[in-house]
C-alpha cells in the first residue's frame, strides 16, 4: 500500500488484533477452533532425521509440534519444562533452543519529552519505529560539525559523525567554529536521548540514527567560495562507497546568479546526483523578489530544493505556513522552485561549542546547550533526513525515486504552489514514484551517463585528497582528510581576483 497510514504499522496490528478477539467473541465457544500453542523451542533435528521421527520423540517427552522448519531439519514445538532435557539428551537431536523474542534494530527513539515540534510537523515520528535513517550516510557541506557532542552518539557510545573532512585551505581547524553547520547537523540527525543531563529527549533531529560525514568547505569565520562548496561535493563523490553517502545536505547559496546549464557549482550538484547521491538544497531567504530562485544550488532542477514553512511551534501540521521569506518563484531556466517545504523557522538545533553563533544571537541561545535559529538553511536538513529514513528503508531507490517519492507524497498549504514534506507518507510508500527528473538535460559540463565532470571544458580542475595532519583532524571522526587541491598555489580561489563568488549560509535569526 503506498502512502502513510494513519497510524503506525505497530498500532496497525494492535488494531487488527482487537478487531480479530471482538469477532472470535461473538462466536459460540463450541464452534471456535482451538488456538495453536505458542512454541516454547526451536528443535534441530541430526541430518537425516526425519521430521515425523523428531514429532515422536517430542511427544513421548510430553510436548507437541506446532510447526515443521524444513531450512534448518528442525521443528517449532512447546515443550513442558521435564521434557526438554530429554529431547535435548536423544542423540537424533542437535539442539534444542528457547524461541526467545526478537528486538527491532531500529532503536526506540523516546518522544516523551521532546520539546521541538518539526519532527511531528512533518510526520517523521510515526516511522522511528522502523527507520531511524541507521547505517545512512549524510554528508553536510557547510561550516563543520561539532562531533563530540553526546546529540551526535550512537549505540556505542563513538560519534556518529564518522568522517571529516575540510576542503577549505584557510581553515585551520576541523572543529565548527561558526556554528552553522552544527545547527543544521542537529536538525538532520540530531538525538537528545542520548544525554545524560536534564535535556534528555528534548531535541531530535528528523534522522536521529543516521552517519554524518562532516565537510567543512568554510573557514573558521565561516566564509566559502563556490569552488569550496565545489571541492566538498567531489570529496562526497569520491568517498561515497567508502562511508555510504546517501545524501549531501547543502543550506548554502551562490551570490551569484547563473543558469544552471553552465553554473559551475550547479555541475558538481548533477555530478553527486548521478553518483547516486540525492543532494538537497536551500532555496534562499529572498523571498518573492525576481531573482529569489535564480542562484545555485537551488535553482538546479535535479536537487531537491527546499523552502520554508513556519509549523507555529505546533506538533500538528494543519497550521504550518509557507514564511513570506523564503524565496518562491521561477528560475531563469523556468523551472518552478522550490519543489518542497519543511519547517524553517524558530528551529531548536545543536549550538557548537564556543562558536561564533553563541555570540551573533546570545538571545538565541536556548538552555545554555542549543540555539534557536530560523532561514531554509533549517529547512533543507529536514528533507535530507526524510530522504535518509526512505533509504533506510529502501537502501535500492536512485536520487529521481526518492526525490520522486518526496514530492508525491507532500501535503497542501496555504501557498498553492508550495506543498510541504510528509516524511511518514514517504517513507511508508511501497514502490517508489519517478520521473521528476524525466528529460531535463543536465548541464553541459555533465556527462549524464556517467556521472563525471568534463573537465576540458571547466575552469576549474580535479581536487586530489591526503589523510589530514593536526590541527586538522577531528578527533571524534573515525576517519579524517584535509584538502590538497590544485587550483592554484594555495588551493582556493580569492573571490575579489576571479569570477569565483562568495557563497552565503541560508540563515536568518529569528527572535
């Protein structure tokens, strides 16, 4: 069935079974079948023991057979205590074994005391019961990740930032000094369970089990230019089978205005996504005015660009409502953005320890440990996560499935031209949609086919990646790299000698 049920799978069955006990009520006790036994233990039978022969032995201990396992030459029976130790000394028997219960691997994720609305919002609570975004790897683009914090923990106790990477030269640290990245992080794949202080629970990101792999394409004040951003995709590109990055999550935005054909970043975006990697953008906080979707990487048509709704600090969606500045309109090459909306503003995430954004908003701050902060940069790790919960789920889905899947099964809003993620639908969808990338040419420096970047015809060339040294690595990364990259001496571009533009963080505070 596709779509999201309106309650759980778990709650589902709870359902059935209410419904299953009222009808074997109404039946007269005479005519009700005999309920079969629940099997207490699992009997393996020695090779070439036949199953008739093992179903006697069973009953001569006093037991009974409640189903035949021919995988395994075995027999599902329930055994009263005396008769197991008999079974398990007959020398046609190779093991007998308690039919213990079976845990799901996706974690309980404890919503009690959550004291942010988005992951409601959008729906994504109704799936931690069975996609948590495990084992998906997220790669966030930005100004770095805080990865010793305990959001960022995972079963066994290490980060689940599991990679860095910093792929601007000017930066002089691993860490997220500005803060920016942090917060989105915390959004994507944040989990408060995992604290042992007061705020436990109270802040969970939409992912809250998914990898992160941190690239900082900032320096430590938080300045990139396209050709960062650039670096960090190919760095996803090339490391993808390595971490299983899935997804690449970019709240950033060009300052200058290009058509996606021939927009340098816009090629790398196409790149990763013909590599397999579902890339979600920001769209701006330029609102309605003329240029507001003309910038990449928004305005790529093969990304999942993501706008801003205001959920009003409510866990249900019906009054969530698209932000009057969240940029809303017609790219330069006519295409229609943004293709999606999740909550955007007041968003509680993880602050970076001792970074600039505890500085910028002191008012911002929220607990002494989060900070509140609003702009479709809050809004695309929304969809990053979701996309990570369906491929969870779905690990086979290509980009154009999952980006397919997200935008079929969104909800309405005030806005007719914008609809707002659903991540319960998306990710409960049994066979994915397609087509939403279906004749688009991609841009002309892209070899759809394979996925590469010709680079005869760009200004900019191959990067090539070395295991970083201090003060470069990350400590709570199980893996680290610095950039060694050949476009110039230092590796960077400066911006005021190129026709390299400065990109900026889609960011806005909100008091």
């Amino acid at each position: 069935m596709t779509g999201s049920p309106d309650v759980p799978r778990r709650f589902r069955w709870s359902l059935t079974g209410l419904l299953l006990a009222a009808l074997l009520t109404a039946t007269t006790a005479t005519a009700a079948p005999a309920a079969t036994p629940v099997a207490t233990h699992i009997v393996q039978l020695e090779p070439g023991v036949a199953p008739a022969e093992g179903a006697r032995l069973v009953r001569s201990a006093g037991g009974r057979v409640t189903g035949r396992l021919p995988i395994i030459n075995g027999l599902a029976v329930r055994l009263p205590a005396s008769g197991v130790t008999a079974v398990g000394h007959d020398v046609r028997v190779k093991a007998v074994t308690a039919n213990s219960r079976v845990a799901s691997q996706a974690s309980e994720i404890d919503t009690s005391s959550m004291a942010t609305a988005y992951p409601a919002s959008v729906q994504a609570t109704k799936v931690w019961d069975s996609a948590t975004g495990r084992g998906v790897g997220v790669a966030v683009i930005d100004t770095g990740i805080a990865g010793e914090l305990a959001d960022f923990k995972g079963d066994d106790g290490r980060s689940r930032v599991i990679a860095s990477a910093v792929v601007n030269p000017a930066a002089t640290t691993a860490k997220d000094s500005y803060g920016h990245g942090t917060h989105v992080a915390g959004i994507l794949a944040g989990d408060g369970n995992r604290r042992s202080d007061s705020l436990r629970g109270q802040y969970v990101g939409i992912a809250p089990e998914a990898n992160l792999i941190s690239i900082k394409a900032s320096d430590d004040a938080g300045r990139a230019t396209v050709l960062d951003i650039i670096y960090g995709l190919q760095f996803a590109v090339d490391h993808r089978a390595k971490l299983n990055i899935r997804v690449v999550n970019l709240s950033l935005q060009s300052a200058t205005a290009e058509s996606y054909e021939t927009d340098p970043l816009d090629a790398a975006v196409e790149s990763a996504y013909f590599h397999g990697i579902v890339v979600v953008a920001a769209a701006g906080n330029r609102g309605s005015a003329s240029d507001a979707t003309s910038y990449a990487p928004g305005n790529d048509p093969f990304a999942i660009t993501v706008g801003a709704v205001d959920d009003q600090g409510t866990k249900g969606p019906g009054d969530d409502l698209v932000t009057s500045w969240s940029s809303a309109g017609r790219t330069q090459d006519g295409f229609m953005k943004p293709d999606v909306a999740a909550p955007g503003a007041r968003i509680v995430s993880t602050l970076a320890p001792n970074s600039a954004y505890s500085t910028l908003c002191p008012t911002c701050i929220v607990d002494g440990r989060y900070l509140r902060a609003g702009g479709t940069s809050m809004a695309a790790p929304v969809v990053a996560g979701t996309a990570a919960l369906i491929l969870q789920r779905h690990p086979d889905w290509t980009p154009d499935e999952v980006k397919s899947t997200i935008l079929a099964t969104t909800r309405k809003l005030n806005s007719p031209e914008v609809r707002e993620v659903n991540a319960a639908a998306a990710v409960f969808a049994t066979e994915p949609a397609s087509g939403a990338d279906a004749g688009i040419a991609p841009n002309r420096l892209v070899n759809a086919a394979t996925g590469d970047i010709d680079y005869s015809l760009s200004s900019w060339s191959l990067s090539s990646w070395s295991q970083a040294s201090e003060p470069l690595t990350a400590g709570w990364a199980l893996s680290s790299w610095s950039c060694t990259c050949s476009a110039g001496a230092s590796g960077s571009v400066d911006p005021s000698l190129s026709s390299w533009s400065l990109s900026s963080w889609s960011t806005r505070w909100d008091l």
